[in-house]
C-alpha cells in the first residue's frame, strides 16, 4: 500500500490500523510507544482468541527510504517477524495503486 511522509508524522497509520480493526471481531487496542516526524513505534494488543500482541517500529531511513520491522507474539503459536524496506515514489499517493 502506499504510504506518506505525512501518514508517519500525522497519526495516519495509527487510524488505519484501528480502522482495519473494527472490521473484525477481535478488538485490538494500539499503544504509542514512542513517537516523532520520523519514527512511529507502537504495540497492537488483542485480546484474541488467540491473544496477540504485535510490536511495531515506522522509521523514514532517509529522504528516500522506510524500513518497518514487526514482530508478533501469539499464544500457542510462537513468535513471527515482518522486515519491510521501501522508498519514497512521490510525495502523495495520487495515481498509485494501493
């Protein structure tokens, strides 16, 4: 999907979360761990079944790049990670699929 500068700097992401969330019928809770211009970092809590809790770091690298990296815990299942790296295409999403 297509992200912005102005998604990571201005909460954007947070309300997609939460909006993807109502959606389903696990009611996740989002805590702001640390946040600035740039660099988002939050826990995904849910209760489940099963519970889950999801650790995300957001950090534009540069001018240029992001890089997300998420790790989940769950119960019964054990621990997965999510790296992503990206870069920047425009400074909106307009004209870009999602």
């Amino acid at each position: 999907s297509c992200i912005t500068k102005e998604d990571l700097s201005q909460d954007r992401i947070i309300k997609e979360m939460e909006d993807e969330d109502e959606d389903t019928a696990v009611q996740c809770k989002i805590k702001v761990i640390s946040k600035s211009s740039s660099k988002l970092v939050l826990d995904q809590l849910c209760p489940g079944p099963p519970s889950s809790t999801t650790h995300f770091t957001i950090e534009t690298k540069s001018t240029e790049h992001i890089v997300a990296i998420g790790t989940r815990s769950e119960a019964g299942s054990g621990k997965s990670r999510i790296d992503i790296r990206g870069q920047w295409l425009s400074p909106t999403c307009d004209g870009l699929d999602e």
